[in-house]
C-alpha cells in the first residue's frame, strides 16, 4: 500500500493557563491518501480548528506527529517548516479575519507568489490575475480591499491565496460556515472543480454533519470516510463510512441533535447512557435542568472526555 500524503498518529495540542491545563486535542489518529476527501465532523469546541492550526505549525503540538508522506512536521523550525507551506495550506473560517484589511487582492496574492518563489516581480501580476480568473473573480478587481467583497468573494480570495504555492492538500476549515446557503453551494462547487483539475487533496472540517450528507455536496466531495472528531483514553472513535459513522456513540449523538423545525422527541440521555453507547464529546441535555432534548448544558461529568479534553464541556 502506497504511503499516505497525510499521516497523524496520537497528536495532541495543550494548553497551560491559570494553573491548569486545557487538553484541545487529545490523541487524533488518521490517514489522508493522495486525492481523497476525509471530512473531519465534530461538535464546536471539539478541537477541529485547534488540529488544523497545529498542522501548518500556528499552534505548538505537544505530542503525537504528523507525516506529510513520510516526512515528519512535528517540532519544526519556522524555517524547517517552510518548504512543507508549498504542499500544505489552510483556507480560514473566516475570510475577512484571515485577510489583511490594509493590503490589496493583489498585494495579497502576491505575497505567497514571491515568498516561494512562484513569481517574480515582472511576471507576478499575470499570475494574480490567473490565479484570480481560476476561483471565479474578475482580475480587474486585484486593486480593492478586502472590505470591497462579499463574504463568498473574499472567502473565494482564501481559496486563492492557498492555491497560490500549488500545494497538494487543503485544509478546508469551516469554509462555508460563515456564508449564506446559495453562497455555500457555489464555494463547494469551486472545491469541487479544483480539485478535479489539479487533484487535490482536502481534509474537510466541519461541525454540520448535514454539510458531508446533503446532496449539495457535490458527489466527489463525499468523504467515503468519516471522522468523528472525538477519543476517550485509548478508543479511537472513528468509522470507516458515513454510513457506519451514524451507528457510532459519537456520530448518533450529532444526528440527533442537528436542528429541526419539528417538536424535539429525543430523551435526554443519562450520563450511564451516554457511555453506553460511546459518546466522549458531551452532548448534553439535563431534565433535571429543565432544558429539552438536544440543548447545550454543562457537562460536569469528568469520566467522559471529548476531542477537546476538557473537564466538562459547555
């Protein structure tokens, strides 16, 4: 079997503040091959940003490693780490906060450009223009700022901007969560037709299970392999479909709480419950506290650990 583009092993990213230690990642396993969608689903606050980040060395790892076809990115330098920036990119949540509101669409394409050394300063305007023509935009607009664009615009500018070191695998977080749903569609159609044009590979981050299933995805974008983003101690829990995934503790507990407009009918779960059938995220919904099924409570059981690993989860 040919070696995985993308390889993670027991990783985990924690932080010390005021005396404690908040465990945001807390031993993720997975495997991304060359070509392949892998949606990562999990509940907000479960660690899927906190990953991603660690991936492309924004925040320090402090266990664990990850592979990027057999060569370690874990414990880098900023220098060591820079070649590795060619073939891994992050396209942000949020598109306005990840651009720089004093710099051009073109002073912002740019940069990547001339950094690696895709472009130098003669040619670097053709290949903004280009790069700019490939996700949708008119190249006459690289002199406005960010300001100037609608959120599917300037998520589209993201894109971009990834797609400017020709890397082999986009880390896609929550890339459509901040965009209205006729927006959504047209982004993951750009995905899509990237991906099949340059072959690329993403893992694709989300909290909306509904995002991975709804046939809006479009169908080459539909991870045959699903990742609930959640452990406890040495259980991985993972599945190997989207269909097996619903089966799971943890991905029963996203299907049925995802937003409905009809009468919630579910009954709380028991703490005992819960464990029974696996779940180590915290999806919480107290009688006792006199809220209905599928609200958001905090979880005072210890013994259950999410993704996030926190004593508890709101």
């Amino acid at each position: 079997m040919s070696t995985p583009l993308l390889k993670v092993r027991d990783l985990r990213v924690h932080f010390a503040t005021e005396g404690t230690v908040v465990r945001a990642v807390d031993g993720v396993d997975f495997e991304l091959r060359a070509g392949e969608t892998l949606a990562l689903v999990g509940e907000s606050g479960c660690g899927k940003s906190t990953l991603a980040r660690a991936l492309v060395g924004l925040n320090p790892i402090t266990s664990g490693s990850a592979e990027l076809e057999g060569r370690t990115i874990t414990g880098l330098t900023r220098a060591a780490m820079r070649p590795f920036r060619r073939e891994l990119q992050l396209v942000f949540q949020d598109p306005y906060a990840s651009l720089n509101p004093r710099f051009t669409i073109a002073q912002t394409l740019a940069e990547p450009l001339l950094l690696h050394g895709k472009a130098n300063r003669d040619n670097v305007d053709g290949e903004v223009c280009e790069l700019l023509g490939q996700v949708g935009l008119d190249p006459e607009l690289r002199g406005r700022y960010p300001h100037e664009f609608s959120g599917g615009q300037r998520q589209r500018i993201s894109i971009a901007r990834a797609l400017a070191v020709e890397p082999r695998l986009l880390l896609c977080d929550e890339v459509t969560s901040a965009l209205d749903v006729s927006i959504q569609a047209q982004i993951l159609d750009l995905l899509r037709s990237v991906q099949q044009k340059l072959g690329l590979s993403y893992l694709f981050i989300t909290h909306d299970l509904e995002r991975i299933l709804n046939p809006m995805l479009p169908a080459e974008m539909r991870s045959s392999r699903t990742r609930i983003g959640a452990t406890r101690g040495s259980e991985r829990l993972v599945a190997p479909s989207v269909r097996a995934g619903r089966e799971s503790g943890c991905a029963k507990s996203l299907f049925v709480r995802r937003p409905s407009v009809a009468p919630c009918r579910v009954p709380c779960q028991s703490t005992a419950a819960r464990r029974a059938v696996g779940c180590a995220v915290g999806f919480r919904a107290g009688e006792s506290q006199g809220l209905r099924a599928g609200s958001r409570s905090l979880c005072r059981d210890t013994s259950v650990r999410g993704a996030a690993g926190r004593e508890g989860h709101a």
